[in-house]
C-alpha cells in the first residue's frame, strides 16, 4: 500500500501544466498529461485504449504533413514579396 506522498508523487509525475504566451501574457493553461498512453479527463489520468492511440497518432501525421504545407505556402508567398520589395528599394535590412 503506497502511503499518501508517495500516491501524490506519482501522480505528479503523470501530468503537467503548460502555458501558451501570446503578446507576454498567459492564453491557457493546460492539463496535460507526461505519459503518452494516458490523457486527462475530469482531472484524472485516464489509460488510453489502443484504438485510441492509433486514430490519434494518425490525425496528428495528417495534421502535421498539412502544417508544413501551409508554412511552406506561406513561405513562398513571403520570399516573393521580399523579392519585389527589393527590386522597389524597400530592403528590410537597411
């Protein structure tokens, strides 16, 4: 039988907050949890099925392979609009 510090130990060990910054202040803060096979739920880490797991792990590659396609977008559209800005006079760097 654990006793009372060590149950709160490991289940520290569990989960984690995070922060998202925006503009110097705190948007959220998130429960999240340290152990992929687990995930958060009414403020418990609750195991996973690995059903679960497999349709996350693909909705993530899916939406990864997306996130790069649109900063590659947006990167040429950049590297385009420093080219004419360029050719105008307007270099960012003097």
């Amino acid at each position: 039988m654990l006793s009372v510090s060590q149950f709160l130990e490991l289940n520290e060990a569990r989960w984690k907050r995070t922060n998202r910054i925006r503009g110097g202040k705190v948007q959220r803060r998130k429960v999240v949890s340290t152990d992929k096979k687990f995930k958060i739920r009414k403020g418990k880490a609750e195991f996973m099925k690995s059903t679960e797991r497999r349709v996350r792990a693909l909705s993530q590659k899916r939406g990864a392979r997306k996130r790069k396609a649109k900063l590659n977008r947006s990167g040429r559209k950049r590297k385009k609009t420093l080219r004419k800005r360029k050719m105008l006079g307007f270099d960012w760097w003097n």
